[in-house]
C-alpha cells in the first residue's frame, strides 16, 4: 500500500472499540486456560498470546471443514436417496418412457426442476448458516 491512511475521529474511536473487545476475549480465554485455584494473578505472556492467535486460526480452519463435511455429508444423503429411488421405480420409469413419453418428459423435468432447487437451498442454507 503506498497512500497514507487517515482516520477520522469516529474510525479511531470503532477501531479503539474492537481492539479493546478482541483484547477482552482473548484475556478471558488466556485466563480460562492459565487459571489455577489460589492465585490472584494470571501473568499472560508473548508466548500465550501467540499460541492464542494461533488457536483461533485453526479454530476458524476446523469451523469451516466441519460445514464442508456436514454439506459433502447432506449431498451424498441427497445422491443416494435418489439413486435408490431410481433403483426401485426404474421398471416403472421404463414403462413410462415407452407408453406415454409425455408423462416421461415432465417427470423427468419435474424432478431436475426439484434437484436444482435443493442444490440452491443447501448453498443457501450453508452460506448463510
């Protein structure tokens, strides 16, 4: 970045806010860690406040890979439940294809129509979880 970056009054204060608030959280959680029954002091070092921003970035990184898995998870269900579907009415999806190909058409319209609509809710549903 090469321009200087000015601050009105109003962004030093918010940002005096949330540094104040970020210094709050990570106290409480040093202190819930470092607390031992009897002292009077918590002495919080350089190391504990590194291992502190360590932690709460592989933290964020398991948050994300576990709604990763719970959405791989909920497509595979989602996959599967079709596939046996199909499995069980393929004999009837056949004899309809062959007797009355219009009814053919909109069901298999209709159910692209309900895959794609349930792929858009689960994106949905997981961005904005």
């Amino acid at each position: 970045m090469k321009g200087n970056i000015i601050y009105t009054e109003s962004g030093k204060d918010a940002i005096e806010k949330y540094l104040e608030e970020q210094k709050k959280i990570m106290e409480t959680k040093i202190c819930e860690e470092k607390y031992v029954f009897g002292d009077s002091e918590i002495e919080i070092t350089a190391s504990d406040i590194h291992l502190y921003i360590k932690h709460s970035f592989f933290e964020e990184m398991k948050i994300k890979r576990r709604k990763s898995m719970a959405f791989l998870s909920q497509s595979y269900i989602i996959i599967g439940v079709i596939m046996v579907v199909s499995g069980v009415l393929f004999p009837i999806i056949v004899e309809m294809f062959e007797s009355n190909p219009l009814q053919f058409m909109l069901t298999v319209a209709g159910s692209i129509l309900a895959m794609v609509g349930g792929i858009i809710w689960l994106f949905f549903y997981r961005k904005y979880k």
